[in-house]
C-alpha cells in the first residue's frame, strides 16, 4: 500500500543557516555544510560549530527545495548543517542504506511537479505518495550489496596546486571540433548496448541505450539545458540537445576531467530560458593554466587530476 512521506519520515526544515554568517574550517575541525546542490551529496564546506544551530544526524536524508535542481534528494554519510530552504527527513522505523537511497530515487522523480520560482514544494513535499517499505522491490536490498566501493588512491603522491601558476583565457574551438548531436525518434532504434547521450545533468547525460550504430568516442559533450559537460570514453551517440566535442590534440581523461570541471562552473550562465547549442559553445573562452610558452599547461592539468583522491579510479 502507497503511503505519505510523513507516515515515513520525520520532516522538518534544516538549520536555514547562511553560510556567509559561519566559519569556514577544515575536515578535523569544522562540521559539513550542505547547500541546495544537486552535486557531491549537496555538500560545500566544513564550518565551525555553533552553539544555536542543531546538528543533524550521519544517515538522516537531505532535499532540496529550490536552486536550480528542485528535490535532489541525498543520504549524507556524515552529521551536518544545512543552508535555507533544505529539508531534512529521518524515517520514523528502522531503514536500511537501500532503503534511504531508493526512497531518494523516489522523490527526485517527482521534480516535475514543481518549479523554481513557480509552483515550490514547500507546501506538498510531505504528502507526497511513495511505495511503503512492504512495497520495495526485492532487488533493493542486493543492489547495495553488489556496489563495489571505487579506490579513493591517487595516481600520483605529488601535491599539485591550481594557484602557484598563470591562467589565461583560450578559444575552446581551437581545440576541439565541435558537431550538434542529431535527432532520433523513438522508431528510429530498439534498446541495445550503444549509450544516446542527451542534454540530462545525470548519468553522464546518458538518456538510454540504443541499438543506434556509434559514432563518436573519447569525446566531450555539452547538453544545451545548464551547460551539463560530461566525458565520453565509450563509444555513444548523441541528440540535438547536445553538441559533441572532439580534441583536436592528444586528450587522456585527465585532460578531460579538468576541463569537464571548468565548462560545468558555467552552468549557471544557461537555462531553459537561454540554451548553449552548437553555436554558443563555437564561442565558449576558457581558462586554462599556462606553461612558459603561454600555452594551455596540458601536463599540468593532467597531473593535477592525477594527485586527486580517486583518480586511481579514472581508466584511461
């Protein structure tokens, strides 16, 4: 039988602090601030802790009820604070990770009754109906299971740091060719093993999987709703909401990284109201670091993903 988020959860609003008015800090020292991001779990920052503000629980769930992805849904893995307008739930019965996740998966699919600015979910986000507990399907709890954890090693020791140098601004066209996707009906492919690759800020923008014949490959794609860039190393098609870049020098995947990192800040310069297509991002400037040349630092760049936490993850 469906149920109610609040015959689920305990709902309330979080701290709806500001973190202009706290003190930023480090890992040891500081407790994590979660904003309205939808990216890395909404975290920003450590601050300091404060007497007044309460603290909020290592598997409590956080979402988020404005900015620009409504109902981004996280279960943080640490106690927290949260900014304005985030809510927080903690189920009332005993509920495993899976559990958390999947009700998490839940309520991100139900953005599309709400709009920034427009109809919020302030008002409703407790009523809406999801499967109760009896309801999961049985392969909930084996998923987690099956999830390997990803080596959080570097490639390499050397600290590498992004303000000791140069930067400079760069045409992004005179380093890749850039080509729209192309549009695909649904008659035009069955399911199959080749990624479509659409303007979605999620799943490395990957839609579906086609039988579609693959075209590109090692490539950058950019989807023309909030500028969301993600790295293609496997063979993928594209749609006309995307435009597909492909290197005009020796591009690894820790090249690509980096600048994947530099193109997603731009994000917040595209919206539904104002897309970036093939014809804006032919005009896209970038800043790189430079070398003593005054050229794009490629092996910097490189180097710097490499001393990265995870990077020894990357495959490239």
């Amino acid at each position: 039988m469906s149920v109610k988020l609040k015959d689920l959860f305990y709902i309330e609003y979080g701290n709806q602090a500001d973190l202009n008015k706290l003190e930023i800090t480090n890992s040891k020292e500081g407790i994590r601030f979660i904003s309205r991001s939808s990216e890395n779990l909404g975290f920003q920052c450590y601050v300091k802790s404060v007497n007044k503000l309460k603290i909020y629980n290592k598997g409590d769930i956080t979402v988020t009820l404005g900015g620009t992805y409504l109902l981004s849904a996280f279960v943080q893995p640490n106690s927290f604070y949260t900014a304005q307008n985030i809510k927080v739930l903690r189920p009332k019965v005993k509920m495993g990770d899976a559990q958390k996740y999947f009700y998490c998966y839940i309520i991100t699919q139900n953005r599309f009754r709400y709009i920034s600015h427009g109809r919020e979910a302030n008002k409703t986000f407790d009523d809406i109906v999801v499967p109760s507990l009896n309801e999961l399907p049985n392969w909930v709890d084996d998923a987690i299971k099956k999830i390997k954890k990803p080596d959080n090693l570097p490639v390499i020791s050397k600290k590498y740091n992004k303000n000791d140098r140069k930067w400079d601004w760069f045409n992004l066209i005179e380093y890749f060719e850039m080509k729209a996707g192309k549009y695909y009906s649904t008659h035009d492919y069955k399911e199959g093993k080749v990624p479509l690759v659409t303007s979605s800020n999620s799943n490395n923008g990957v839609s579906l999987f086609t039988d579609i014949k693959p075209k590109f490959e090692k490539c950058i794609t950019i989807g023309k709703i909030g500028c969301s860039t993600f790295y293609q190393s496997n063979k993928f098609v594209a749609s006309s909401d995307v435009t597909i870049l492909k290197p005009l020098f020796n591009m690894n995947i820790y090249h690509a990284m980096f600048i994947v990192t530099l193109l997603n800040k731009e994000g917040y310069k595209w919206s539904y109201g104002r897309q970036i297509r093939l014809n804006d991002s032919e005009k896209l400037k970038i800043k790189f670091p430079i070398n003593d040349l005054n050229q794009p630092d490629w092996k910097f760049m490189a180097n710097y993903i490499k001393f990265l936490p995870y990077s020894k993850a990357l495959e490239d």
